[in-house]
C-alpha cells in the first residue's frame, strides 16, 4: 500500500491512500513458464512481499493462487 500526501499549493490538499496490486504481473509469469513447445508449467501465480507476507497479488485474477 502506497500512502499519498499532498501538501502544496499546486495539488490536491488530502490524503489519498492508494492500493497497488500485482495482478497485471499474473500472466507475463505463467508465459515464462512455457518450455519450446509451448506447453506452460505453471497455471496459478501469488506475488507474497518479504516483509510480513502480505500478498501483492489479488483474487480478483483468474490466475491467483488463492
């Protein structure tokens, strides 16, 4: 989670908490698992962060390791 604060003149004056996720990532990951004849050897992806172990990934993706 990214916390945005804007505090000049020139932007919005709030506090806006963003959410980013990873799930764009999901499919560029199960492609590079295809071997030369196009067979993939994965079928799920979960994006887990080191610190904590929060997932940067959602379940909103077909894809995601539930």
């Amino acid at each position: 989670m990214i916390a945005l604060h804007f505090q000049n003149e020139n932007s919005v004056k709030a506090s806006e908490v963003l959410k980013m996720s990873w799930d764009s990532f999901i499919d560029n990951l199960i492609a590079l698992t295809k071997d030369a004849s196009g067979k993939a050897h994965c079928d799920k992806v979960c994006i887990i962060g080191l610190d904590g172990g929060a997932p940067w990934t959602t379940s909103n993706h077909p894809n995601a390791l539930q």
